[in-house]
C-alpha cells in the first residue's frame, strides 16, 4: 500500500496513533517474539546489561546508562533508533516533526485548520528521529531547547508567539530519541530547563513560558561517580530516569577482542591487513610501507606502539606519576604472558629451543624487520606447522608465521626460557644461561 500523502489520507489508511514509547515497546515485544537480534553490533552485554534496558524500554522508562569511558554506552544507545518504525509520517516542512493528528506548533495547528485533510504529509526514517549531545558546562537553553529570534522580534511578532522561536535540538527531535552524553557536565539550570520541558511540558526562554507538550524517549549516559556525587544531577530530574542500566568492561577476552575489532579503523593505504587475533596494526603498516612487503602483520614487536598510544587514555593516579610507561609496560608485559600460557602452555618448542643451544644462535627483530628475514634466520623449523596450528592460523602466509614465530619467541623470554636484549626497537633473543628456568 502506497504512504499516504496527505492528512486525509493518513486518516483513511486507520494509521496507529501512538508516542515514540508505545512504539518502541511494541516494536521491541514483536523482536523478542522472533527472536530477532535486538542490538546488532553490541558485544558481551547479552545477559548484563540488556536484559534491564529492554525491561526500560518495555516499561515506557526514559533511560539512564551508568558506566566508564569505553564501555559503549553511545553505540548502545545508537542501537535503540533499529527500534523505531521504518517510517513515520509528520506534516511536511515543519520543524519539530509534528504528528498529523496533534501538532504542537503554531505553524502546523494553522496550517491543518486551513488546509483541513489536503495538510501535506512526509515520512521519516528513523535516523531522522535521533539526536546526541555530549553535555558540557557551557551547554545552552538555546542549544537544547531553543530560543527567542531576534529578527522575528524586530519584525513586530507577539514575544510570546510560538513563531518567535528558534527551537533547539529536543523540539527538533520531537518524536524521536534524544541521546544526552555525561548528563552530571549539564549546568544545573540547564538540568532544570531539561525537566521541566519533559514533565511540565512548558519552559521559560529569557522570561517568555512556552508550552512544548514533546514526545520523545530520553537516555542519558553518566559516569557513576558523577552520577552518586550529590548535587551533579538535580534531584527531580533524576526522579525521571525509571530505568538504570549499568554497564561494564567486556568479561572476556574474546569478547574485548571483538570490540577492539568493531572500533579499529582501517589504517591501510592499499596494503592487504592481515591481523592475527592476538595483535594489532599501524605499525605493521608502517613495517610493510618501508620493507616492500606483500601485505601488513602485526608482530609483537609492534606492541611498543600500542605502549606509546595508550599513555593519553589511561588514567593514572598521583602517586603513579612518572612511572606510568613502565607501569603499562609491565602490563603489557603480562598480557602477552597470559596469552602465551593461554594459547601455547603445553606445547612442544623444543625444535625451536634446540637452535638456540648453540651459544652463537640469536634471532634479530625490530620494527623494520621483514617477515622473510626473521623466518630465514630460523631457516627450516620443525614445529613450525603445529605452532601455527595451536595458534588458530590456517593460511599460508609468512608474515602471519612471522607474526606466530616471534610472539613464540617472546612467549619463552617472558617465561624465562630465552634471553632478550632489547635496544629501541629492536631485539635479539639468545639462549637463556639456565634454560630449564620457568
Ligand atoms: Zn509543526
């Protein structure tokens, strides 16, 4: 059946009348019914978190996301727009969206009085019905809300005439979902602003009430110190959020695995990526751009990069200071043992042990080394094929063994079965003195 095009029509077609809440929970109630996937895209939160935002949402909550930095809070809440209709019709050209059957705006309500069944209609799509803000101190009245136009104003209006106003991002997302990141940096007046246009459905602008009856679903993400600490949300407007959701760290490793995956761009330039699941890539690019390689893989060598990227995001106490690289250091230092222990404890390396019995054995790395001079310094390896085997590698691929060869090597100096010596980037592993250590 052909979307209607004019009121008359959407009148005729017995189009459901409902708020963006009605619709959300009866959209969510059909998915859990199919068993369709309700969040693409979010990983390890299946049977913490999920289950309490659908309840929210089934409840007709607006919704408060408790959680740290990167615990996908914003992609979650991106998630919940795949809930919305595929289309839903308002009156064409009007700036909040209006429903066809109850507009809010002056513009709309005289536009339907006059034009009666012939007022044009549009559809949305649902990433029109959407909108984030990432709350800061100096977030406005007027960015969320709106304002009062000076030139309509000068142009003799009535101040309190709706017309006046330019609306902000809420009215603007009217029927939709309004997405407010760290809600505790929002000015208290702001946050009171924000309260009393979703309950009272009427707001103050510079002195002017304006009444604003909006219908939109609410979520809003905070820290949870922010969020305990008295005073950083107003306490009326914390009354509102029926729903608390915590998040959390992903649990495992694979799942931490698929998240960094989700969240790695592409760094390539026309290079193939190959990523083993046990590593990550910009300096191998760098590696295969300098060296002429076929395609880019990262090694553990590579990890000093990682070291390099991480000392901005993490956040360290005051006692710490100074000794934040070696403090990640030795945490990488330990996740590249665990993994090790995880992925290889058993296995048999003494093919690859036995050449270092010879006291003038060493393999060179660094981050310029290709993947074809560190298997050739190796030369033919018994063991080679099952290591790679143990490490989920099924290709052909010499800078994949490369990659499987030295996080080897490292593995065995981590567990003391190898010396290192590193210089910069570069590294030469040797014998150990006593090899039977670890
Ligand atoms: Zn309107």
């Amino acid at each position: 059946m052909a979307q209607a095009t004019t009121l008359g029509e959407l009148r005729a077609s017995s189009y459901p009348d409902r708020t963006v809440k009605q619709e959300l929970r009866a959209n969510l109630l059909d998915r859990l019914e199919l068993g369709r996937e309700l969040f693409p895209g979010i990983l390890g939160f299946d049977d913490t978190v999920l289950p309490g935002l659908e309840r929210g949402i089934l409840a007709g909550h607006d919704l408060i996301l408790l959680g740290e930095r990167g615990q996908a809070k914003t992609r979650l809440v991106r998630t919940i727009v795949n809930l919305l209709d595929d289309s839903v019709p308002a009156i064409t050209g009007c700036e909040v969206n209006d429903h066809p059957f109850r507009p809010i705006c002056a513009r709309c309500r005289d536009l339907v009085a006059a034009e009666g069944d012939a007022t044009p209609i549009t559809w949305l799509a649902p990433d029109e019905r959407y909108s984030e803000k990432l709350a800061t101190p100096d977030t406005s009245v007027a960015d969320l809300i709106g304002d009062v136009d000076p030139i309509r104003v000068a142009e003799g209006r009535y101040l309190a005439d709706e017309l006046t106003i330019h609306y902000g991002m809420i009215p603007r997302t009217h029927r939709g979902i309004v997405a407010i990141n760290e809600l505790p940096d929002l000015p208290e007046r702001i946050q009171v602003s924000l309260f009393n246009i979703l309950e009272e459905r009427d707001v103050q602008i510079r002195g002017y009430r304006i009444r604003l009856p909006l219908d939109i679903l609410l979520v809003v993400t905070a820290n949870p110190d922010d969020y305990t600490h008295r005073g950083r949300i107003v306490s009326p407007l914390k009354d509102r959020f029926g729903t608390q959701v915590r998040t959390h760290y992903p649990d495992t490793p694979s799942d931490e695995i698929l998240i960094m995956d989700q969240e790695t761009r592409p760094l390539t330039g026309g290079i193939p990526v190959r990523i083993p699941v046990f590593m990550i890539q910009a300096a191998a690019v760098r590696r295969a751009a300098r060296t002429h390689e076929p395609e880019a893989v990262p090694r553990p060598i590579d990890l000093s990069a990682v070291l390099l990227s991480s000392e901005g995001r993490v956040e360290f106490d005051t006692v710490e200071e100074g000794r934040e690289h070696d403090i990640l250091a030795r945490a990488l230092r330990q996740a590249e043992l665990n993994v090790f222990r995880r992925r290889l404890s058993g296995h048999d390396f003494s093919g690859l042990l036995g050449r270092f019995d010879d006291p003038s054995f060493a393999v060179d790395t660094s981050e310029l080394t290709p993947a074809s001079d560190l298997l050739g310094g190796l030369g033919d390896l018994p063991g080679l094929a099952k290591l790679l085997e143990r490490l989920g590698v099924q290709e052909e691929s010499p800078g994949v063994a490369a990659s499987a060869l030295e996080f080897a090597l490292e593995g065995l100096h981590l567990s003391r079965r190898l010396n290192k010596d590193e210089d910069g980037g570069a590294a030469r592993y040797a014998g150990a003195e006593d090899s039977t250590a670890g």
